[in-house]
C-alpha cells in the first residue's frame, strides 16, 4: 500500500445565498478520501456538484464549514499561517491558463520568480528550467524569450506542468486541465503528466467533465452529486460495476464510436433524480457510504 500524503476528512463547505438570506447550498457535503503519493485521482461530476470547490478548499482558496484536510498528518484547516511552506509542495493549474501568468512578464521572469519566492537556493536554477521544460516537450530558448499573450492554450498548460516538476509538489490540483486543448494535444499532456506522476511521485486531483478521460489517466475515480461523494474506488471497479445510479447514468451517456445515436435513449434530469431518490429510498439494509467491494465504496442513503 503507498504513502497517505493528504487526507480529506469529512469536508464541508455550504454558501450563504444572498445577503440578507439564510438560505445555504450545500457545494461539498461530508466528503472524505485520500490522496496517496503518485497517484492520480479523477474527480467526476456534473456542473455545480462541487468538485472545483474541493480543489479550492485544499489549496486554502477557501475554509471549510466543518471537516478537516491533513497534508502530512497535519491539519492544514486550522493552521492557516504557514501558507508559503504549504505552497511549495500542494499546488493547482485552473481552467484558464492565461489567467495563471502575469502578461506583463516574459516567461524567464516568471521563472526567475518561482525561484525566488518557493525555492531557497539558486542553484542549478538555469539546468533545473530547461529540464523542466524539455520534460514538457518545449524548446527553452524559444519559450523563454516570450511574453503570456504569444503562446497557446496547450503551451502556457505545459508551462503550468514545468513550474509544478521545478517545485517538486506533492499535489497538483488540475482542475479541466485540458479541457481547452485539443484532442491530439490533450493526449499528450495527459500521457506526460501521467509519467511525471509514476516517475516523481507527484499526485494529481484531476477534475473533469470528461469520463473517457478520466478512465484513461487515473488510477482512482471520485463521482460527485449535488456536493455528495456518491461512489469512489479504483477506477477500473467503478467503470465495470458501478454501483449508484448516477454513476450508472454517466456511464451509459459515454457515445460508442460505431454506434448511432439511439433517440429514443433519453437521459432527463428529473428521472434521474427520481432513480437516485428511490435507490436511497429502497436501500434499508445499506446507510451511509459502504464499501461493496475491496477499494469501492457507494452512498447508499443520505
Ligand atoms: N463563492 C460562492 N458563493 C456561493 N455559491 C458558490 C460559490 N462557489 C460555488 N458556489 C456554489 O457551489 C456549488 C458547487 O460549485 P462548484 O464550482 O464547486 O461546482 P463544479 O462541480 O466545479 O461545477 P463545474 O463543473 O461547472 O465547474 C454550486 O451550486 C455553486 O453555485
Ligand atoms: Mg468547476
């Protein structure tokens, strides 16, 4: 069994609605799991089930309502000082990457900062740049020389990659990492960062829309609903016995290539809802989350 390095401990973050209402949204629910060295984790769900506000909560964009997140067996939720230390090993790369550098630097100065503010000494700065980035597949002298604005999409999430090899992280928080690049482009990110993981023991939170991708990369898969954690497991468990019917639906809306678009096959929301709705209903033997299998466990009740 590998090194727990973070563990996530029955998480909580609700959202007042409104200034005056005391009405709340409930975007993480009681999750719990664990992050183990190297490893990559897909967290999968629809729109609005909470998964980039569990990112945030562990890169301490944002404090818990109730729970707790333990890097190395320490609570990182209730000591709040120690953030540069924290920074240094526990990283994220968001959706946006031109939102992630400063378009006033060229790229070296970026560079030259990371070093400056994470890493204490110098040495070996100018080696450790070009090995970064030749790991990325980019050529540091054109790369260098550039301003944010004079590179792509695909190249500035590379970049992102580069900074997080120079740092050395533990955990890198990738939320839709790829979901701007394009499909050739996408499986070459995934396939680097996948080796830079086994390699360097960098674990990943991979959060995504995408279940193809998701199954290709991660050796753990999380399915959020409406801010629960509904099903977790290995990942090759889930895709061949899910469990929770959300899963289940997920994975038969996967289109098959070779397959024509049946119209008769429809997946509405409210049905749904009503199928999730009855499964905790009808499940009276089972409460809570429990595990059916060795490394796979479901939410049967609420
Ligand atoms: N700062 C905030 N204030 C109030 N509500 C918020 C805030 N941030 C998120 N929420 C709400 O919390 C819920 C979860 O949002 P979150 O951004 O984590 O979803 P998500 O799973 O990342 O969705 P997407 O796939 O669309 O990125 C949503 O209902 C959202 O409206
Ligand atoms: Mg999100």
């Amino acid at each position: 069994m590998s090194e727990t390095i973070m563990k996530i401990d029955h998480l909580q973050k609700d959202f007042s609605i409104g200034l005056m209402s005391k009405k709340k949204v409930h975007a993480v629910n009681d999750v719990s799991f664990d992050i183990k060295k190297g490893e990559i984790i897909s967290l999968i769900g629809e729109s609005g089930s909470g998964k980039t506000t569990i990112g945030k909560l562990i890169l301490r964009l944002l404090r818990p309502s109730d729970g707790h997140i333990y890097y190395n067996d320490k609570d990182i939720t209730t000591d709040y000082k120690n953030k540069r230390d924290y920074y240094k090993k526990v990283q994220g790369i968001f959706q946006d990457p031109f939102a992630s550098f400063n378009p006033l630097f060229k790229i070296d100065r970026i560079f030259d900062m990371i070093f400056k503010n994470f890493i204490e000494s110098d040495k070996n700065k100018k080696e450790k740049i070009n090995d970064a980035l030749k790991c990325v597949g980019m050529n540091p002298e054109f790369i260098l020389r550039k301003y944010p604005h004079q590179l792509s999409g695909g190249q500035l999430q590379r970049l992102l990659i580069a900074r997080a090899l120079i740092m050395d992280v533990d955990v890198l928080v990738a939320d839709e990492l790829i979901s701007m690049l394009d499909a050739s482009t996408r499986i070459d990110v995934l396939n680097l960062l996948a080796s830079i993981c086994k390699e360097k023991g960098m674990a990943v939170l991979f959060v995504t829309h995408d279940l193809s991708l998701g199954y290709y990369i991660s050796d753990t898969t999380l399915i959020m609903h409406r801010g629960n954690l509904v099903e977790k497991g290995k990942t090759s468990l889930i895709y061949n016995n899910p469990v929770h019917p959300y899963t289940q639906m997920l994975l038969k809306s996967i289109p098959d290539i070779g397959k024509r678009w049946d119209k008769n096959e429809k997946f509405l929301p409210e049905d749904i809802n009503k199928k999730i709705d009855d499964f905790y209903k009808n499940s009276d033997i089972k409460k809570g989350f429990i595990e059916v299998e060795d490394d796979h466990k479901v939410l049967f009740s609420l």
